[in-house]
C-alpha cells in the first residue's frame, strides 16, 4: 500500500470512528425522538391572559334518554330495546366533560417509566401512555389512546356517550409554555396557555 492510500485508509476509519453507520436506523429515532417529542415534565401554572375563559358545557345525557326512548320504538316488542336512562352514568359524564373542559389552573407533570401523569391543584390526575396502549381511568371510566404527532402530544378520549373528545398537549420549550387545546364535536375548543414555573 503506497504512503497516499495508507494516509486515505487511516482518514477513512478516523471518521467511521467518530461517526458510525446506524445500520438499524436506531440514531436516526432516537434524534427523531427528541425533537418530536419535547418533555412536558415540570410545574405549570395558567396564564389567564393567553387562555380561553372557563366553560360551562350543559350536556344533561339528553343523548342517553334519547337511545332509550328510540329503542322503545324499534324494540319490535313490549320491553325489548328499552334502554333505561342511568342517573349516575349521565352525572358522571357530566362531570367528566365539565373537568375536561376546564383544566386545573396549575399542572405538575411528571413522568413515570413509560407513563406521563399530570396532577391538577385539585388533586385531579391524569395517566397517558404515550405508546398508544389504552389507559382507562377507573373513577370516570372514560379510556385514553395517546400518542405523539408532529411535537404534540394527543390524546384521544372515549366513553363520554357520542362523538370524540380530545386533549393536545403541545410544548413551546422557547417561551417555556404549554399549551393544552380540549376539543370536542359540536363544541368550539377549549385552549389553556401554562407558563413553567420557576424552578
């Protein structure tokens, strides 16, 4: 090998050195991840000048009563398809949305293994599986398919009678803020702005 190649040869491996191949693409995700997936940990505390006022939803179960009430035409028979209004199912939907709808002025947000949970001043808390699993919360039983797209951190709910709520997490690590956006059919979006608090 003449002196040229040599010095090529070693110039060659210096950067394979510092430099490796990701064969398995596994670097690439995991810069993917950090940028996709910017941390929400931390305290956080509403500013009230950047958010939406407080909102009052009046869903009352109308929709539940007005299954019942279907199903007592179409049953074809006397008793069949009957659906009997629940009062306590229709008071915990209601207080499902209403705390949906309108997030604790202050957040603390930890992570814990593969779990984000956020605990409201009220003593409200949140699991999220950001891996897609569905997490059912045993007091309001509504289920939770969360995931991240795009930076932001969604969250899917379910069990609250018709149509979809959801919850978007989105993490502005420049102006240390969060902003949490609640929106739900039939009904204009629910915005908070968080700003972190001084550690």
């Amino acid at each position: 090998m003449t002196p040229l190649r040599r010095l090529v040869w070693v110039a060659f491996v210096v950067v394979v050195s510092l430099h490796p191949v990701d064969r398995g693409g596994s670097g690439r995700r995991v810069h993917a991840q950090s940028v996709d997936r910017p941390s929400l940990v931390g305290a956080w505390t509403v500013n009230t000048d950047l958010s939406d006022a407080p909102q009052d939803p009046s869903f009352d179960g109308r929709e539940a009563r007005g299954r019942g009430r279907r199903g007592a035409r179409g049953g074809g028979g006397f008793g069949r398809g009957v659906v009997t209004p629940d009062p306590e199912t229709d008071a915990r939907m209601r207080g499902a949305i209403r705390d949906l709808m309108n997030p604790p002025a202050h957040l603390t947000i930890v992570q814990a293994g593969t779990l984000i949970i956020i605990t409201g001043a009220d003593g409200r808390t949140t699991r999220l599986s950001p891996d897609g699993k569905k997490v059912t919360d045993e007091s309001t039983k509504i289920e939770r398919r969360t995931v991240w797209t795009d930076g932001h951190l969604v969250s899917e709910i379910t069990g609250l009678g018709r149509g979809r709520l959801t919850e978007t997490y989105s993490p502005d690590p420049e102006h240390h803020q969060l902003r949490l956006s609640v929106q739900m059919e039939r009904r204009p979006d629910a915005v908070r702005v968080y700003d972190a608090d001084p550690r």
